[in-house]
C-alpha cells in the first residue's frame, strides 16, 4: 500500500509516468484516475447538508455517512464516464487541455477502455448501493433524488456541457440536488430555505467549473464543445465568475438578515483576502504561456484561482456553521 500516494493524490492530480502506474497499488489507481482530489467539494456539499440537519435536531449518522458515500462515490463515477466519453469521440487527442494537467488514463495509456469501464461500474454500482438504501427509507421523493443524480452523472459530459447546459447543472447538483436533497434523505424533511442555503457553495463550485472552460475555451470553441463560456465569450465569461464570487458573499449576507443565519455565518467575510488575491487575474485574458512562478499546475489557470477561492470560502462555510450549530444548541440555551 502506497500512502504516501494515497495523500498526494487526495491533495493534487499527480503527474505520473506508466513505469510508476504499474507499480502502483489498486487504491491509488482509483484516486489518480478519478481526480480524488476535486471529490472534497462533493464532501463538503454532503457535510453541510449533514451540519444542518444536526442543526435542527433531526441528525442521524448512519444516513449522513450513506449519503457521503453516494455523493464521492457518484462524482468519482462521473469524472470515469468523462474520461472515457472524451477519449471515445477523441476529444483528449492532440495534447488536449485534459491530457495536460495530469493524467489521462486513455489518452497516457495507464488503462485501457475495459479498466476504465470496469473501475466506473464499479465505482457507481457502489454509489447506486447507497442511494437505493436510502430510497427504502425515504421513499418516492429519494427515488426521484436518485434518478436526478444518476441522470447528471451519465449525460453531464455528453450531451449537457456540449450544450451550454454544463455550467447550470453543476449549479443544480451541487446545491439542491446535493445539499437540498442531501438534508432531505437524513432527516426525511424537504426545506426550501436548505435550498436556498445551499447556494453560497454551489455558486462556488460552479466558478471552479466556469474557470475551467474559460481556460479552455480556444481548444473547446475549435473542437465544437458549446460550453457556455463558448457561448457568452471570454471577457464575458470572466465577468460572470467574478460576479458569482460575489454573489456567494451577498448571498451569506442575505440569509443572515432573514434570520435563516445568525451573524456567525459571516465569518465568511475572512475569505475576502482569498478573493481580492484572484481578482486581478479575471481582470485579464488568460496568459499564452505559464506565468513566472506560477503553481505547477499549468495550463490550469482560471480554475486554479476559483478552485483557492472556493476551497477557502468553503472552509470558512462550513466552520461558520459548526459555530452557529454550538451557539443555537448548547450556548443560547444556556443564556436564556
């Protein structure tokens, strides 16, 4: 058992060689090829979704921990099906944007189409286990949950993001469908005002994905993938980001003033530096070639910005509510 590569790989997508990959054990494979390191912000959706049903008394750790391994396991599923559906129609060709950042099995020739299918089913037969468990205990409206989340994680990367739909669909998965629904199967309640909550990190994680396209957007407009950053433009697709950073804070700001968020929340305000750090680089088209002293991330760009600022926001999300859940429960008792 290589750890080592186990931490690394739940940290960054790791360069690696085929001599390496074949002395590789069978569980970092599966952590390399299914970009493990990106599954923390599927965690973080199903762990708000969890700090909030502990919130409002209705927490139970056995659907929680279901949960969790449906959603990593959902999305560990999904960035397989992506691989293998991007090298089928040969969009991984040519030095690809993909191919350039880390490890394309296919394309680097790590796996072949049967290996990759083989971790995919499964990876998601382990994910489909999980929902149906709790689709017994809930119910029609788990069922339908389920069906949502199995229908984005096999048409996402075809036809979804070919049609401009990419972008709209992370917003959904990652805050409804992932948060919403994620409170609704651990406690057996459908709140709307969870929903609502649930978009300061989905808006964030949907910048991560915007970055990503913007950063593709030459390969992807030439290769016809109509993302929506294609659609709207470069300089427009920036704008849009910075306007979704933004939106993330007054969105905070928003559900603290109707009282759905006691002040605590606004801890994340301290992820403002994070922001103001990134800013300047959407103030300008992405860069030819890598920047001096750039993080060995390259040709991530615009993605790896978003990706500090949502990993930073998050965090504080998550502690703001950690608070917030202690203050509501065991020290306002006291006080009143």
């Amino acid at each position: 058992m290589n750890f080592s590569m186990w931490g690394k790989a739940l940290q960054v997508i790791p360069r690696i060689s085929k001599e390496e990959w074949d002395h590789l054990d069978v569980i970092s494979k599966w952590l390399i090829s299914t970009r493990a390191a990106v599954l923390i912000m599927t965690f973080i959706s199903g762990a708000i979704a969890g700090i909030l049903a502990f919130r409002d008394g209705h927490f139970n750790l056995w659907y929680f921990l279901l949960l969790e391994i449906g959603l990593v396991l959902s999305h560990a599923t999904n960035n397989l099906f992506n691989d293998y559906t991007d090298y089928i129609k040969g969009v991984d060709q040519d030095n690809y944007y993909r191919s350039q950042y880390g490890p394309q099995p296919l394309v680097h020739g790590l796996m072949n189409k049967r290996q990759i299918l083989t971790y995919a089913l499964v990876t998601g037969l382990s994910a489909l286990a999980a929902g149906l468990v709790l689709v017994m205990i809930h119910g029609t409206l788990a069922l339908v949950l389920l069906l949502a989340g199995i229908f984005f994680v096999l048409f996402y990367t075809f036809p979804l993001k070919y049609i401009a739909l990419g972008e709209i669909a992370v917003l959904i998965v990652w805050g409804p469908l992932m948060i919403g629904g994620g409170y609704f199967v651990i406690t057996g309640n459908w709140d709307w005002n969870v929903v609502l909550a649930s978009l300061p990190y989905a808006l964030g994680v949907t910048t991560v994905i915007f970055g990503k396209h913007v950063d593709k957007y030459d390969v992807d407009k030439a290769k016809r993938i109509h993302t929506l950053p294609v659609l709207l433009g470069e300089k427009a697709s920036r704008f849009v980001i910075v306007n979704m950073f933004m939106l993330q804070y007054l969105s905070v700001i928003y559900l603290t003033l109707t009282g759905f968020f006691t002040p605590v929340l606004l801890v994340v305000l301290l992820a403002l530096p994070s922001f103001f750090k990134v800013l300047p680089m959407f103030r300008a088209p992405r860069p030819v070639e890598k920047p001096t002293d750039f993080p060995d991330v390259w040709p991530n760009y615009f993605v790896a910005a978003a990706f500090v600022h949502n990993r930073r926001f998050g965090m504080l999300f998550l502690l703001g509510l950690v608070l917030e859940t202690v203050l509501r429960l065991y020290i306002m008792p006291l006080i009143s």
